[in-house]
C-alpha cells in the first residue's frame, strides 16, 4: 500500500480518523467484553470497523500470558534459509498464542504467497488482510509526526514492522529515546524535508 501523499499531508494535519489517547483507551475497556469474539472473527480474516480493530489490537496486550518483548528466532531462521514451508508452519503456529504480532503477520503472509501448497496460498489473502487492518489502526493512533501524538505500538517489534513495511521510508537517519518516546528520523519519497516520527508503547 503506498501511503506517501497520506503521510505528507499528516506532517501538516492530524488525520480525521486518529483514534488515539484516553478515547483509544476507552475504546479498549468497552470493548473488553467482546474481545474473544472480535479476535476470532480477525483470525477469520474479517474486515472489522476501526473501533472493533481498536478493541483486538491493544485489548491484546492485557491478555494472559502477552509478552510485548517475545520473539521468535526459529520462524525468523527459517525464513531466512528460504524454508518457507517450515518458516510458515512456526509463524501460525506462534500465531495461535501471539495474534496481533506484527512481525509474525508479515512473515506468515511472505511465506502463504509464495508457496505452490494451495492450504498455505488461500490463507495469505487473509494473512494480508490482518496485517494491514492492524497497521491500520496504528496509523490512525496518532498523528505521529508531534510528540503530543505519537503511533502507539503494543510491542517493539511492532514499531519496526509497521515502519519498515508500511510507511516504507527511503532511508532511516537515526534513532533515539525522547523520554518514554522512540523518534525516528526518516526520509521519505515525496516529502521534501526529513521526517520525525514518534512512537508511544501502549500498556
């Protein structure tokens, strides 16, 4: 998806469908109660609304046993060796307890869409479909180019997939902790200046 003129209006203006501060979190403890549901119907691979996507994505990580700092160095191996088959075996599989894992998403999908096994191909569709409603409603967190409205991420890895794969800046110029902030300095095709985008830890 190519967000470019989207992202050079937003250093101007907060998007329209910013969801983000105590009305995210409010969004997050009405729905808690519909949680199991909501999450079952985006593993179906269902287009949920914003509010229901707000509920599945950040209600994750008050769920037993959600761990923001897991990774998964096999699934990663695998996919690295070109073992597409075993990489996207492990990624589903981590998928059943770790849902809304970006990194996980974005290699399962790789691995569903380019394999010839027609069980793996028809799941990468909705492989797909997750990981973009989840990068989604991260863009619409924030304004993310100020401080005062960061993208709020449930997990690191999150922030580097999300940056990597769907902003997709031509370059990363630097990093660093601006108090409980991550800025990262990028440039991107079509905005003439670089950009500071601000990441908040959503807990």
């Amino acid at each position: 998806m190519n967000l470019l003129k989207y992202i050079a209006c937003a250093v101007c203006a907060i998007a329209a469908a910013t969801i983000h501060g105590a009305d995210l979190r409010q969004t997050v403890a009405e729905g808690a109660g519909s949680y199991a549901t909501l999450l079952s119907r985006f593993n179906a691979g269902e287009t949920l609304t914003p509010g229901e996507i707000t509920v599945v994505y950040y209600g994750s990580a008050s769920q037993p046993g959600f761990n923001a700092s897991a990774t998964y160095p096999a699934v990663m191996n695998a996919y690295n060796a070109g073992d597409y088959a075993k990489a996207y075996s492990l990624a589903t599989k981590a998928l059943d307890t770790d849902p809304t894992n970006l990194a996980l998403l974005f290699k399962a999908y790789a691995c569903a869409a380019s394999m010839t096994d027609p069980t793996a191909n028809a799941q990468a569709s909705k492989l797909q479909n997750r990981l973009l409603q989840i990068c989604d409603i991260i863009f619409a967190s924030g304004q993310g180019v100020t401080d005062s409205s960061p993208y709020m991420v449930i997990r690191p890895s999150d922030m580097d997939e999300f940056l990597s794969k769907y902003i997709q800046p031509t370059a990363i110029r630097s990093r660093a902790t601006v108090g409980e902030l991550q800025a990262v300095k990028a440039t991107i095709e079509g905005v003439p200046d670089e950009v500071i985008l601000y990441f908040s830890q959503f807990k």
